[in-house]
C-alpha cells in the first residue's frame, strides 16, 4: 500500500466552503478511483489560515497514475481551487506502508 499526501491552505474565512468543496471534488476524485484504499480529509486552524492535510492510501502506482496522471508526484487541482487556496504544495509525497495493523 501507498500513502500519498498533500497539504494545501484557506483563509479561516474560507475553510467551512473549501471543506464542502474537497467534498465534492477531490474526496469524490479519491475514492471513486479503483485501487484508493481510503482517504482522509484533515484542517488544523492557525490564526487567519486553515492548513487541509489530506491523506490518501492506494493498492498501487498504477492505481495513483489513473488518478493524478501519468506525473503522479503532481498534485491534483480542481477548477475552483484558486478561489479558495492562499498557498498550496504544488507536489504530494508518497509513502510506503511497510507494516499496519
């Protein structure tokens, strides 16, 4: 299994809309792709900014690939995402799970 990662962030103002957003968009994106294994969709507020930390697991790279394409170190954006973002990671780290319980 894959662990994939990404952080992106919103003005506090716009954390509650760009949280229904990821809903709709990237949630959606993750988990209707054969071979993701589960995501998590996570915020920490931080002054005048909310951090979104999302995590996601995949079965495979070639699961990762029929999601974010064929750079799968890019992050994947949505249309409105400009809207919303103050500052983004442009990449994703990926991990390998060794062990779980």
């Amino acid at each position: 299994m894959i662990v994939r990662t990404w952080r992106g962030w919103t003005r506090s103002s716009d954390a509650k809309a760009y949280e229904a957003y990821l809903l709709r968009t990237g949630f959606t994106g993750y988990t209707s792709t054969p071979g993701n294994r589960g995501a998590y969709f996570t915020r920490r507020d931080a002054g005048d900014r909310t951090e979104f930390f999302l995590i996601s697991l995949w079965e495979s790279w070639d699961a990762i690939k029929a999601f974010a394409g064929d750079d799968p170190g890019s992050a994947v954006f949505y249309p409105e995402d400009d809207a919303f973002l103050v500052d983004r990671e442009r990449t994703v780290d990926h991990y390998e799970v060794f062990a779980e319980a």
